[in-house]
C-alpha cells in the first residue's frame, strides 16, 4: 500500500477557561469591610476609630441607595481573618472579608465569608 502523503493540520490551540485559580498562599486579595453608612460623618467616625488598619471610604450605590462603605484592605486571607475577629471582639462591628473591593469594577465587594 502507498503511504498517504498531505498536510499535516496542526492542532489548535487549548482554549483558557474563565475559572479562576485559587489565591497564592500569603497573597493580599482580601478587604474587611467594616460598614456601610448612609451618613458620611458615620463612616469617617468609624474610620478614626480604627485608624490602625488603615480604612478607606469608598462611595457605593447600591440598588438606587448611595452609602459610605468603610473597606481596610488588602490583606492575606489570614490577616483579614484576624482583624475581622479583632472587630468583633473590641468593637463588637461584624465585619466581612471580601474581594474585588476596588470600587471599580462593580461598585463594592464580593462577600466570600469568614
């Protein structure tokens, strides 16, 4: 028998999947999430009370609602879960840990818990 002889098609390429892969051990992607206010003196209260670790205002609008949302961050998933706890112990705030608190891409955070 004759041996086939034509082009060879390449293959193509893997396509990447949209799913994220999970954090980097140590690596600064979670925000505590003190509160949020509907009157700005409120959040810059709560911000100088806490001024050790640092929160920031950002200006939220959620369904049609504007708040001041107090964010300190980032943090490891293990410091966030230690000043999360130091909340509620001293402040008795029950704060969350969350990611994607930039204040651009939807307007706030994304609660993953803890």
């Amino acid at each position: 028998s004759k041996p086939v002889v034509g082009k060879v098609q390449p293959r193509p390429a893997p396509v990447a999947t949209a799913a994220k892969a999970p954090p980097a051990k140590g690596q600064r992607d979670r925000y505590v999430v003190i509160g949020s206010y509907r009157q700005h003196d409120n959040a810059q209260r709560v911000i100088r009370e806490h001024r050790e670790i640092k929160p920031v205002v950002q200006d939220v609008t959620v369904k049609s609602q504007h708040y001041f949302r107090v964010v300190a961050g980032p943090y490891t998933a293990s410091q966030a879960a230690d000043i999360r706890s130091s909340l509620k112990q001293k402040s008795h705030i029950d704060a969350i840990v969350a990611q994607d608190c930039d204040g651009k891409a939807r307007g706030g955070c994304v609660d993953i818990g803890g």
